[in-house]
C-alpha cells in the first residue's frame, strides 16, 4: 500500500491518501493543474513534503533508485538512452509476449528508436514500465498517443498488472478510460485536491 500523509507538493495543498494493491486511482483536472507534478513527487524525481511510504517503508528511508524500482514513473513523453528499445530492459522474461501483446513486432526491439511511430514509442515505453512488475506504477496519459485498438490493447496490460496486486496512479483525460479502469478518482482544481469514487 502507497501511503501519504500530509504531503506539500508544489503548488497544491496539502494531500493524504492510500492506494491499495489492486486499486487504480485516476488522477484528473486541467491542463497545469499539478497532475504530472504529483507523480513526479510520488516517484521522488521532485521535491515534496510530508510523509510517503510503501508498505510501512518511509521513502527517505531507501535510495532513490530502490524507490524508483518498486514506485514506477512512466511519463508521457518517455525519454530513451540507447540506440534501440531492447537496451531499456532489465530482463527479456515475458518481454515477446508483452511487445505482441501490444500489437508490436519482436523485431522492433532492435530497431533505431528514432524509426519507431510515436504511438509505437508510448507501447515501449508501457511495456518498459511494466516489465519487472512495480508495486506502485505511475502512468501519465499512457495512451495518449494511441487509437482505439491500441488503448484497448494497453488497457489489458494494465488490467493484468492490477489483477497481479499491484498498485496504479492513472492520470487520464479520457473519461472513459477513467470508468473502465479506475476504483477511484482524485481530482485537483485550484491547487485544491479532492478524492471520491469514479
């Protein structure tokens, strides 16, 4: 279980909240609400105050990169270091499956990146963040670049990962995407953040 307790994000008051394994809540509100900061300061990439822990493990209690294993941030724009997308996993156990899964070829694991479609590169980068099964997986607008079959594909994933007992942090704005997957829904207007049922 994800736990906040009294967390300072910048620029929203101050937010508590549990995400159980299992769950998904939906993060929602206006474009430069704080949606993106709120992960970011999940997955200790920015700063925040108040207490987070997993599990009864305080996050200043462990490394950032340890952290980072177990509360996974996977942006919307997914940044690449190497030359191919094999290079970006840890492990190539379920790796075929997931990629075909997608609708993807084994063979685009060794392509050039740069040759890869964009809505190809967001598929990547899920699988990436799937992968090695996180407790906690922090996805921002994890289909915003894909088409009906796609996102419908994606879902599934996801699907799977919550059905494992692990933990997602959706945020989303498809409403539908929101009542398909979510259990809950937080939203922030204003700096303001409000948490209640989808």
């Amino acid at each position: 279980m994800l736990k906040l307790e009294n967390v300072h994000v910048h620029g929203l008051a101050p937010v508590s909240f549990e995400v159980a394994g299992g769950e998904c809540l939906a993060v929602q509100g206006p474009s430069g609400s704080g949606k993106t900061v709120l992960l970011r300061a999940l997955a200790d990439l920015d700063p925040a105050e108040g207490e987070i822990s997993l599990d009864g493990t305080n996050r200043n209690s462990i490394s950032g990169p340890e952290w980072r294993n177990k509360v996974r941030y996977a942006a919307a724009e997914p940044g690449w270091w190497g030359e191919t997308p094999r290079e970006h996993f840890a492990t190539d156990r379920g790796l075929e499956k997931m990629i075909a899964a997608l609708g993807l070829k084994t063979g685009q694991l060794d392509q050039s990146i740069s040759r890869l479609s964009t809505g190809e590169r967001q598929r990547m980068a899920l699988v990436r963040a799937l992968i090695d099964e996180p407790d906690i997986l922090l996805l921002d607008e994890p289909t915003g670049a894909l088409d009906v079959k796609a996102t419908t594909q994606a879902e599934k994933l996801i699907k799977r990962h919550l059905k494992a007992g692990h933990a997602v942090i959706l945020v989303s704005h498809d409403p539908e995407q929101v009542r398909r997957l979510a259990d809950r829904k937080l939203v922030i207007r204003g700096g303001r953040v409000r948490i209640g049922r989808v």
